[in-house]
C-alpha cells in the first residue's frame, strides 16, 4: 500500500510527512516521488523511490502513472500542482479500476476552482465576499490584475497608475481586472481546509502569509481568528471536496469580520508544513481515511494558534550527476 507524490519537486516537508505518519502507524509502506526531472527534485531524493514521468502535457502521462502504480504497488495518489488536477480527476475512475485512489475532487469542483470567475462565484454563492472585477473599459484605480487560470503568482500585477497599463493587459483576454485590496488595510492568509470522503469539512488552519518567493510562503504564523467561524459556517460541506483544500483570503486588519475570498487550490500547498508541524495532520488523516478506513471526526481544536514558521534553504547533494 504504497504513496505516490506527483510532481514533486521541492515538497520535501510533504514526503517526510506521509513517511513519518505511515511509520507511526506500523505500515511498512512506502513513499514515491515522481516528476519529469527527477534528479534535480530535492524531494525525489527525500522519497523511498523516484520516477521519472512525461511532462504533464503528453497524452501519455496519465497511462505512465497507471503503469507506475501497478509495477510499485502504489494505491495512493497524492497531487502537488494545478495543472495536472483536472486531467487526474477526469481520470479518476480509470485509476479507481486498477486499485489506485487519486485523492482529487471532483471533476466539477476541480473546474470551478481552476477558473478564478468560477470561484469568484463559488465563494458569492457560499456568502463569502470577493474583490470586484471590472471591465477593461470601465474600471478604477488601483488595480490588480491575474489570470483567469494562473497558478504561482505568474502574470500578476498591482497597477496604481494609467501608465503602468499595457497592451499586454488589454489584449489578454485571460487576464482579469479586479478591485485591488491593499496590504496595508489587509493581511493576506492561506487556509489549509481537510474534507473527509463525505466532503465535510474536519479541518481549517489559518497561516498569515508574511513572505512570499515565486508564488510559496517562506514565512507565515498560525492565527485563530474570525476567519475559522466563517469557513465553518459558509464553508462547511462542499459538494466533491475531498482531502487538502488551499483556500486563499484577504482579512481586514481593523475588522476581522470583513472577508473576501480570492482563490481556492483543490491540493496540498507549498506552506502546509506549518500546518503540519502546529497539529493538524492531514497526512495521518489521509493514511487512516484511505489506507484504514477509518472516519474522521473534526479536528477544528487540534492546532497551536501564533506557531511562527521560518523557512530557509538547504542542500541536497547527489553524488555521480553527469547533467
């Protein structure tokens, strides 16, 4: 009953994780990675095993992790970046029929999340307030603008004057204009979300995001605020959601009560080692949802409020690279 982590890249943390619980839990499993440059994939190195895979692109990658799974006896799929969820999830019951559980949601909430419109609607639907889009010919200053369906921060911006505008951004047609909230009035917070197989909320940590590199929180700080009531009460089933949720939103610094959603990544993120490390443990729940069977119950009370994390570089050496 083995693990597979998909794109993994730098989640080492993540690896160590899922090896650490499963070795808690008395199974002799084991954690793989896989990616298309494996050699140059800090947690590659971490994992009991690696891959090497198609970029995500190919038509034959999904056949290649069926294949993979069924040689290493891997019945675990956990995914780490937006751009191979939907294919996973339209792919689910074709690895559900060879023994392998993908811990992906589903197909519909998937979309939804992956297109920010889809979620802007979303978070309206559930009560949560989100920042305004305008059009590209009737719209105030300042400005934030991202894409439709971006991921890591890439092609945004914050425009404070005409000038800084672009045909670039008029043309794009993926590009969004929206309503720019300001960090001196807000804090900006990743909130890690659990949803159990019964797509019930078990689980919310708030990380204060307090620098960010390339898209990745390096330094954050568990905070138990309003923001925890409102995910619980607006947020409390969600129709498809299965395992970690990412959910991303912008809190007043005056009024903890004025909320607005801004994007929500159906995966594990780059900072839920924090939420780890303060005792929320997504990787245990997972093992004992999907390896023991077991049902899990809330889990809201479980963590340490005001856990400062700092993170900081390290090396990893492989000896006999060629390039």
């Amino acid at each position: 009953m083995n693990i597979l982590i998909t794109s993994a890249g730098r989640r080492v943390s993540l690896i160590r994780s899922f090896q650490k619980e499963l070795k808690k839990a008395d199974f002799k499993s084991k954690v793989f990675a896989s990616d298309s440059n494996p050699i140059l994939s800090a947690a590659c190195h971490i994992a009991d095993g690696f891959f090497k895979v198609p970029q995500l692109d190919d038509p034959d990658y999904i056949e290649t992790l069926i294949t993979l799974c069924k040689t290493h006896s891997i019945c675990l799929i956990i995914p780490t970046i937006d751009t191979e969820l939907l294919d996973l999830a339209n792919n689910k019951e074709r690895f559900r029929d060879q023994g392998i559980t993908v811990i992906i949601s589903s197909v519909d909430f998937v979309f939804k999340c992956r297109d920010k419109r889809l979620t802007h609607e979303f978070f309206e639907e559930q009560n949560i307030n989100i920042a305004k889009e305008y059009t590209k010919d009737n719209y105030r200053m300042p400005l934030f603008i991202k894409p439709v369906d971006g991921s890591r921060s890439v092609d945004n911006y914050i425009v404070k004057s005409e000038d800084q505008l672009t045909e670039y951004h008029f043309n794009n047609e993926k590009l969004m204009f929206l309503e720019y909230l300001d960090h001196n009035h807000y804090n900006e917070f990743t909130c890690d979300l659990y949803f159990g197989k019964d797509h019930k909320l078990k689980c919310a940590v708030p990380r204060k995001r307090i620098e960010v590199r390339d898209g990745e929180v390096y330094k954050a700080m568990t905070i138990r605020n309003h923001l925890v009531s409102n995910i619980k009460e607006n947020l409390s089933y969600i129709n498809g959601a299965v395992g970690c949720l990412t959910a991303q939103f912008f809190v007043h610094k005056d009024d903890d009560t004025k909320i607005y959603g801004i994007e929500i990544n159906p995966r594990f993120g780059g900072g839920y080692p924090l939420t780890y490390l303060s005792g929320a443990n997504f990787s245990q729940w997972i093992i004992e949802e999907y390896l023991m069977g077991k049902t899990i119950a809330d889990q809201f009370d479980v963590w340490e409020k005001d856990l400062l994390m700092i993170r900081y570089d390290d090396e990893i050496l492989v000896h006999g690279y060629t390039g």
